[in-house]
C-alpha cells in the first residue's frame, strides 16, 4: 500500500486522469502484475510473440504506433524500436518504469492519451465521445499500429462514472468505435484483447462469465490462448479469473456488430470450459453466452469466508 502511494505520488499524470482514477487504475495494474507474474507470464510472451510476427510482416518500417502501452510488460519494444524509424507509446498514464526504458531508445515518443475518447464527455465539456485514437495513427509514414490488450479497459473507467443502462450503452459504443477506428486505418492492424472473463472454482467448474466486449466480435483471430488473470488467493481463495484472449497480427476488420440489447453477467453452474494454452491455433470462435438485460460489471469475487 505504501509503495502504491509512493508511486500515486510520483508518476506524472494530467490532473483530469488523477481525477478520472487513470492513475489509480494504472498502478493498481502494475501492483497486481507484480504479484501474479508467473501466472501472467504466458500471456505476456504470447502477446509479445503476436507483435512480433505483425512486425515481421510489416512492409514499411515508417512509423509504430503501441496503444495502450502501460508498463510494456507485454510489448517488446527493443523489436519494435530496432525495426522502425519511430515508435510511439499511446497511453493515459506512462509508469516510471515505461518511461525509463524508452529512454533507452532514442526513437521512442510517449504519447499522453484518453483513448476511450470519453475524458471530456465525463467532465462535462463535450455532450458526447471524442475521438479515440490520436492523429499519429493515421499519420503518412505510420505502418503499424498495436492495440495491445486495451480494447477490454476501455470503458470500464467510463462505465463506473456513469453506471446503470448508460455504462452499458456507453462502453458499447466505446468498443465498436475503438475498433471502427482501427478498421478505418491504413496502417497494419496489430489486435490483442481479452474477450470473456470466466470465473472458475477449484473444481474447474465456471461460476460466472462475462462478455468484455459488450457484444462486439472481433472476428476469428490467428491465435488464442487463456490468460490467468487473477489465480486463486488472488480474488478470492477458492476460485480463479481466467479471460480469454484473442490476437490478431493482422486485423483486417470486425465481421460483426454489437447487438442491441445490453451486455450482462451470465451465471454458468456445473460446467467446464476447455481452454487452450498460449500457441494454440485457433479453432472456430465459440458461441457467445446468452445475454440478460443486466448491465456489465467486473466479474466480482464470491465471499469465501
């Protein structure tokens, strides 16, 4: 807690990201990646292996845009910097730790950015979203943008500061335009996001589920893998949160768009979810939980006592 507070304290931030809770969010993030490293960590590399193979297959070497850089546990950036002539890290709070490694490089730019595009809807300037992706993205000479695991936390923070059936109309329209814009782009589409959130007991049977995208499919990735977010002790003693992760090297575009009924929390008793490990290839996208008319929350832990 001390150490949070040392952090909260000492990370540059805009004072309407402090306000928001970007900050917090932010180190709260940070904190838990510490202690759940070994269970992040096949995600991590997963991520950074699907970065690479978009490097890889990237003609021009121009410009690469990282959306939602963070503390680039996930990104590999000596890669991304030895390929291109610039690269930029987007996100609305840049940690110490990033910015001490892209000192490192000298074609490395932080870029401070709300991309939800909702900072000033939220406080009160604008009567509605904004734009969510900085004009760097569609720049001439930018050839690679990486939106990396964000997609998902987008509107959770603007969720929380509406609440009720506008969170759920609110982050809808925040993830389908979030991917509207990077559809739109001409740059090659890097896409890592989380999906579904599934909680499971000790038992391997799921307790509950949740459709992160607010029923936006982004189509069938290249690969696919589970991510143990919060191992169990990390919530709650007896159960786990696992998300489901998809990534694309290449995204081309969603096949699909949300349907208009909210996003709900879906209870799933006595069942078990067979989920593949980082590397796996990807078969057929699973059928999405059926959706109830409750809004959508984060998967909360149960009370084990």
């Amino acid at each position: 807690m001390l150490l949070e507070l040392f952090h909260y304290v000492v990370t540059p931030a805009p004072r309407a990201h402090r306000r928001l809770g970007y900050l917090r969010d932010t180190i709260s993030l940070g904190s838990r990646a510490g202690r759940c490293r070994r269970a992040w960590a096949p995600h991590l590399a997963a991520t950074r292996d699907t970065i690479r193979a978009a490097i890889a297959g990237c003609a021009g070497r121009g410009t690469a845009v990282v959306l939602g850089s963070g503390y680039c546990h996930d990104v590999p950036l000596a890669d991304l910097a030895a390929a291109f002539r610039r690269v930029v890290l987007v996100d609305a709070v840049h940690p110490w730790a990033t910015r001490l490694r892209a000192r490192r490089h000298p074609n490395v730019a932080l870029l401070t950015a709300d991309l939800s595009g909702s900072l000033d809807l939220l406080l009160g300037r604008a009567a509605d979203l904004g734009p969510g992706l900085p004009p760097v993205c569609a720049a001439e000479g930018t050839d690679l943008v990486v939106s990396v695991n964000l997609l998902s936390q987008l509107p959770i923070l603007p969720g929380e500061r509406r609440g009720g059936a506008a969170a759920a109309d609110l982050g809808r329209r925040i993830v389908g335009r979030h991917l509207a814009e990077l559809a739109a782009l001409r740059a090659r589409i890097c896409l890592v996001t989380d999906v579904e959130a599934i909680m499971e007991d000790r038992g391997g049977r799921v307790t509950d589920r949740l459709d992160l995208l607010h029923g936006h499919d982004p189509g069938a990735p290249d690969r696919h893998w589970a991510w143990d977010l919060a191992p169990f002790g990390e919530a709650a003693r007896h159960h786990r949160i696992r998300h489901r992760v998809v990534a694309f090297a290449d995204w081309r575009g969603a096949p699909a768009t949300a349907s208009a009924s909210p996003l709900a929390r879906v209870a799933v008793r006595d069942a078990v979810l067979p989920l593949t490990p980082p590397g796996t290839a990807a078969p057929p996208p699973p059928a999405r939980a059926r959706r109830a008319p409750d809004p959508p929350r984060p998967c909360p832990p149960p009370s084990d006592g």
